[in-house]
C-alpha cells in the first residue's frame, strides 16, 4: 500500500465548511458552546476521509476505533446564525496509539473556538487501546510534516484530575 | 443582603443527578462525548440556582451573564444507557470577572468525565467583560473555601492558541 | 406477575418536570423545535419506569423494545429559558405490537406543544416487529382506561406518504 | 425584482446531500429520532437560499421568519453512520401567511424518514403572523407547480390538540 502523496493537504492543514443553523445556537444569539465539538467531530471525520482512512476502513479491516480522551477548547468569538464557517484540522503528534489535532473554527472576523484534541485508537471489541494500523499512521504523520514550520502549536496540558489543588 | 450559609454545600461539592437517555448516547453505545458539556451546563446552572444566585437573576438585576471561555475535559469511562449519573460541581477560583469550576461525572463504577470550566462575567449589551455582583462573589468565595483541604485541584492550562509549538 | 396498581396514576397521566437550559433553546430565544422530541423522550422513559416496566427490563427480559414509528407535533407556544415546564403523559392505544401516546408539554402560561407518538415493539435482534409483553400490555392498558372518559383523544393520521396529492 | 426561473429546481424538488456522524446516532445504533428534524431544517434553509429567498433577508427586510407551527414524521428505516443521505423538499401549499412543506430522507437503500413541515410566517417583532413577502411567495409557488403532476401527496393532519377521543 503506497501512500497518495497528492490527497494530504500541502500545508497539512485539512478546511472543513460548515453553516451554522439554528440547531447549533443557543438563546444567546450564538453558537452553543457544546456545538463546537460536533463541528470538529464532522471536520476530523472528512479529514481523515480525505486522507484517504476512513473512520469505516479502521474499524472494519483492523477493529479498532479513535474516541476522543482528552479535549481543550478556547472560545475566542460567538459565531451567529447563517455564517459560514470552516474548520481547519491539523494533526500536531502521532503515537503508537493517540494522535493529538488542533481544530480550529473560523468565521469572517476571525477565530472563533480552537480545540486540542487527544484521540485514542482503541479495539472496538474489548474497548482496550489498539496501535494506530500502519497505513493510517504513514498519512497522518505525513500530514503532520507539512505543517508549516515555526506554526503555533499545542502541548499537551495536566490532567485536570492529577493536579493537587 | 446576607449570606444564607445553609445554602452552600458543607463541602463545597455540590451534586446533581442525571438519567443517561438515548438522546445522550451515540452509535458507540455510551454516551457522546458532546454530551458531558450539556451535562455539565444543566449541574453548573442548578449549583448557582442553589446558592440562591439564580443566573436569570444575575442577567435581571445586574445585566450580566457567565459564559464559557475555556474548557477542558479528561474522558474516563463510558457512561451507558439508562444509568443513574451524578454530576459534582467544585468552585476551584473565584476572581473579579471570572473562575473557574471543576465538575465531575460519575456512574457507579467511577469517573466518567472531569471538565474544568473557566467561565467569564460578560455584559449582555455590548457582550464586554464585567464584575460578577458581590452577592455572587460571596457566596462563590464560600462554596470555594469549604472545599476539603488537599483535595486535588485544576490549574489553568496554557492557551491552545499562544504556545508555540 | 401482579399489577401494581399503586403504581398507575389515578388518572392515567404521569407527570414529569424539566427544566429549560441553554442547550435547550435557539437564537429566536426559545426552546428549539425538536428539543420537544427529546423533552417527551425522556418523559415517556420515566412514564415506564414508573409503571414498573422500565424500557431495560423489555430489552433484557424479552429482547424487544420500543422505536418511534410516527410522530406528530402541534406548536402552541414558545418556551423560554428557565422555565420550569411540564411533560403529561397519556397512553391512547395499546395494541398487540405498537402503542399511541399523547405527551403534552406546559410551561405556566399553558400548552407549549402536543405530541402525538406511535411506538412499534420490535426484536432487538433483527429489528423485526415483535409483541408487546404481557406485563407490560397490562399496565399501559390500565393506565389507558383510567384516563379520563370524555377527555380530548388523538387519532391516527394518515400517513404522509401515501396520501395522494 | 423578477424570478429567476433557473434557480428553481425543474421538477420542484430541492436535494441536499448529509452524512450521518456520531453526533446524529444513538446507543440503538441509528440516526437518533428527532435528529431528522434537525437534518430537514439544514435542506429546508438551503432550498431557500438557493431559491434566492435566504432566511436572513426575510428578517432583515421584511421583519418577518418562518416557525415551524406542525410536524409529522414517518419512520420508515434506519440510516447508520458514516451512510450518506439525501433530503428531498418539496413544497406542497403557499398560502398567504403559511406554507407546507414534504421533506425526504433516503439512504442508499430507500426512504428512511417522511416529513411533513407547516411553516408560519411570523412577525419577528411581537411574534404575531404575518404575510408571506410578494417575491418568496412567487418562488414558493413556483416550486410548488412545477411538482411532478399525480405525484404523491401530503394533506394537512386532524390537529392532535382538538380531535375527541
């Protein structure tokens, strides 16, 4: 299996368009704050699409899955009813059995959330962690690569149990 | 305007219960991870309610209003359908326009989810920061000094966005 | 298996409160349309359980359970956030696989929307329809015939696909 | 202003593409019932805007928006995650301060969901009816004529309020 150099974006970072409905906003006039991860779960799902792994191809040929294990989001702008946003994933780490993204939700002024998100590949039988299949692994560090060096980046953060108080 | 003491949490955790609907859960069998900040939003809402600051009451007398401006959640064990949830809501930092909270979800095997929460007072006209009102204050500064001694606590994380990677 | 008739409401329908929070509404400041799906859901769960047929015990005991086969929503008011609302609760029709429904939700000034479900028992394995369980026909047939004689009833429509047009 | 004849759909019915993600799904492991009203307000919205009627300029121009005043849904089949859907919106009925709608969604292997939609055309101001502007009327009635003659259709439901029982 060779990887299709042509399908990772060249800057490695993958833009996803959404609208913003009315289901997505809250009484304040914006977008509810919870909608922001169902966008990024959208985005990363056609991300990895287009890189050519879908989220299906894992779990049917190897039996494994990723679930979402740790999530940060900064909420920068309310973005409104009928704006068209995107949504740019980049994939900032790739180990054995995690990747981390950062997501990031644009409207036209700006941004508006930016997400840091640790994924974890785990066997769908069993729920126990599962290695990331190896032509999954190739693409997504190849994207990875691309990102444009000196880019602003994402570290991973304490536990918010771990930490003494 | 005093302090009715009786009204805050003896220690300072605040408990809130939650049936786990089909609404709440996802294709994978538990619940979405989404879902946790719903959750979260409805404990949050009645611990405020409880200590008889009402946020409807913050937004009438005061014009202002909370709104989340950072977020982090640790994923540990998928909570299932038709489980008895209970969300535990911890006031970690009070300051002059903003703090923060951790809030924890548990079945009965353990911890499902940990959010940290930092939540901004905001004007509803003009959506700029504000004070929260001092009864707030109060009552938020007390629920926060009975928290237990040496009990763990969450530090706030680097930005997502500034730290260069 | 004896009939708990203490279990049944006097007057056949259950009553089940819910509060309305952010995630409820949309920007035109109400509760969103299909958030009343999600409010009967709930209700309906709870109107079972309470009968002594929680929907787990059908799944586990006899390997079916109930799907929403049609659905009807009249809109009479919009709900706001905060409002302390209702869900009533009624069973129509019970039938040898399927049931009928009438959940009406009110906030104080009155009805806020009424919703008319068809539920088909079906096999969990194979999806196929499947009888309803004794104990289970029993109770909501009680609880049916103690509704009040004379009270408003609900109709099965016709469906919106095979009418001609 | 003149209609653009090309903008709308030649046989009168309005398409628009879905995938299913984890966020529409539940534990059964299919699209989540009231997640289909979700899906139909994104086609209904778009077969506006692409009639060149978009939401926003009602209310910005006239005052006035569209609620959804009655639903009704058919449940035929489960679509699953990752299936790619297609919505169909047809417009039934134009009437002054009203109109109907039938919406489709099908799966690869059929119709999964019916709806049938009666929008009212209210005043944002006061929340009281108002008319449906000349030129979304023109197009509405346009689309509505050019429906494939003798195809199937939709008539308005016996209210589930006022029908005795």
């Amino acid at each position: 299996m060779t990887i299709n150099l042509a399908s990772i974006p060249p800057d490695g970072r993958h833009r996803y368009a959404i609208r913003v409905y009315y289901e997505d906003t809250d009484a304040g006039g914006v977008v509810y704050h919870a909608t922001y991860l169902r966008y990024a779960e959208r985005a990363r799902t056609e991300a990895l699409r287009d890189l050519g792994v879908p989220h299906a191809d894992m779990v049917e040929r190897f039996g494994v899955m990723f679930m979402v294990r740790q999530l940060e989001v900064d909420y920068e702008r309310g973005a409104r009813l009928d704006e068209a946003l995107t949504v740019e994933t980049e994939v900032l780490e790739v180990g054995g059995a995690t990747m981390r993204l950062r997501q990031t939700v644009r409207n036209k002024d700006g941004v508006c959330a930016v997400l840091g998100v640790r994924l974890a590949c785990v066997r769908v039988e069993g729920n126990k962690p599962g290695r990331i299949p190896a032509p999954w692994r190739e693409r997504l560090t190849e994207m990875r690569s691309r990102r444009v060096e000196g880019g602003p980046g994402w570290r991973p953060t304490p536990s918010v149990v771990d930490v003494p108080g």
